[in-house]
C-alpha cells in the first residue's frame, strides 16, 4: 500500500472543504465578505470619517460600464480616449473603478472618479 504524502491529505482536506462550502452557496457570501474589506485597515479609516470625500482620482484604462452600481455616482468624467468600437467589453476597468471608489469594496468611496 503506498503511503500518502502529508501535502497531498492537506490538498485533499481543502478541496473538500471548497467542494462543501460550493456546495452549500457559501461561497458568494464568504467571497463578497471579505471583499468588503480590503485590508490594510481601510475599513478602520471609513469608520472615522476618512473615506476620500473631497479627493479627484483618476484611472486610464479600457472602457467600463459607466452605469455600475457601485461607482456611478462617484464618476465624475467618463472619456474614451481610444476607439474601442467592435472591442468586447473587458470587466478590468469595472474592477479598478470598484476597488478604487466603489461603494462597497472601495478603498476611497467617497472620492470622484475621472475615467479616461
């Protein structure tokens, strides 16, 4: 009988534990969770008032969907510098914008967002 090396039961045990929670929807919730919280103590700072209001940032990038829930009222400009016709929406632009300033998962949610 071959014996099991230690890193192959540990594998094994967190596939199953990923398998478990998948299955029993846990994983949306433990994914938006702990993406309300970016670390690095950002909730901290929104919870004493420090959430960006006052501040411009801006992003260049793809283009993005500029009616996303969780930045559109913190976008400020939206302009395409590039011809982005016949080019398949890409989420990555969507996602900077949400990290940056996004309502929930932003680090800086009360700032305005220039997008270019």
């Amino acid at each position: 009988m071959k014996k099991r090396s230690k890193s192959l039961i540990w594998i094994s045990a967190g596939l199953l534990l990923v398998l478990v929670v998948l299955a029993y929807g846990g994983w949306n919730r433990m994914v938006m969770t702990r993406a309300k919280d970016p670390g690095l103590g950002v909730r901290r700072l929104h919870s004493q008032g420090i959430t960006g209001k006052g501040i411009s940032v801006a992003i260049i990038d793809g283009h993005i969907r500029t009616d996303h829930v969780e930045y559109r009222d913190q976008l400020a400009h939206y302009e395409e510098l590039s011809d982005f016709e016949g080019i398949p929406y890409e989420a990555h632009g969507s996602s900077v914008a949400s990290i940056l300033v996004g309502k929930q998962i932003g680090v800086a949610p009360g700032a305005q967002l220039y997008y270019f």
